[in-house]
C-alpha cells in the first residue's frame, strides 16, 4: 500500500492518510520509537494538521487499532454451506491482510506489544473469539466437527493459535512462511477434531485456500 501523497482540506481523505502513514511509521519501528515528526513527514502534512485530528500519538494508535479491528471483521465473512470452510477461507484473508495492508499490521503489533491498548485489544479478540465460537456452534450442527470438544474451547484456542503463529512467523522469517504455517494449523485441527466423512472435503478446502 503506498502512501497518499497530497490531501487537501481537514476532511477525512486527510486523516485516513496520516493514519496509514503512521501504521507504516508503527509497522516499521514500534510505537516507542515512532514520532509525531516522522508521521508527518510519511504523511506529507504538517504537525498541525495531525494534532487537529489527533491530539496524542496515543490517540493515532488506537485510532491504527481501530481501523485495523474494522478491516479485519468487514474482510471476514461465514456465508456458503460448510461453516468451518468458510472459517478457513476468512483465516486466509486475515493472513494475506497481515502480509499486505500495513494497517493490518501495525494494529496487530501495538496490540501485542505495549500494555496502554490492553483494553482495546481485550475488546478486540472477546469479538474475534465469539464470532468463531458461533461458526463452531454451526460446524457441530452441520456434523462437519464432532462433540468431543466445546465451541467455545475451540474458539478459545484456534484464536490465540493463528495469533501465535503468525507472531512466530514474523518474528522468525518476516511472514515470508505465513500462509504455509497458517495451512498446518488447519490440517492439524482437521485430524484432530473434523469428522472423518467431512475431513478430506476441509483438507481440499485448506489446500485451495492457501495454495
């Protein structure tokens, strides 16, 4: 994604530029190392115009946070016959998201990487977890996942899974091995816990979605 070069006005084309501009700033250094200045700069504006859009640098990174919730969910959808597909299919958005909107990105790193956005993160996965706890309710009512665990266990740990896994994968090789590593999660958890008429079926859909 390139940063927008020229916006005129205070209207909100300016401040979704410096947004992204300091989600590029927060994606390359941090929140702690990020500064006002240097936002500007990336965005093309002058100081001013951040602080009448944003009165702290806290303020931009929540705002980062925000807008990296709202791509997220709008970027998920459950619609098609097999709950837990289309659930594999919303993890692959999710994955080529992390690799290619900065956004994305940062609003994932300042989430994990300083106590002051707890409580928007806390927000964040509570949705995130609940919304894949109700696909496993309709997995285990589509028979496509047995009974043996609860939807809200495996809601519990699928979320907090394809976090780490994506935190390893960045930290280990730059996401550079995201997708394949996000693909053996889903065949580990198809032989785990799919019913064996409706493993194959998931394992093909694994396999197209993150070929």
């Amino acid at each position: 994604m390139t940063t927008p070069t020229s916006v005129p006005g205070r209207g909100p084309d300016r401040r979704t530029a410096i947004l992204e501009a300091a989600a590029v700033e927060f994606d390359r250094q941090g929140f702690g190392a990020a500064s006002i200045s240097g936002i500007a700069k990336a965005a093309e504006v002058s100081q001013g115009a951040i602080h009448f859009h944003f009165r702290t640098k806290q303020a931009i990174a929540l705002a980062v946070i925000d807008e990296q919730n709202a791509r997220t969910f709008e970027a998920v959808t459950y619609d098609g016959p097999s709950p837990l597909g289309g659930l594999v299919e919303a993890s692959r958005t999710i994955a080529g998201l992390l690799l290619d909107d900065p956004v994305v990105r940062a609003g994932i790193r300042l989430s994990l990487e300083n106590r002051v956005f707890a409580g928007a993160t806390s927000s964040f996965y509570d949705q995130w977890i609940a919304s894949v706890v109700d696909v496993f309710r309709l997995a285990v009512a589509a028979g496509e996942v047995g009974p043996t665990v609860t939807p809200e266990a495996l809601g519990a740990t699928v979320v907090p899974w394809f976090t780490g896994v994506q935190l390893v994968s960045d930290v280990r090789a730059a996401r550079v091995d995201l997708l394949p590593s996000v693909a053996t999660m889903w065949r580990v958890l198809a032989q785990a816990c799919v019913v064996p008429a409706h493993r194959d079926r998931l394992l093909a859909v694994v396999d197209r979605a993150f070929a």
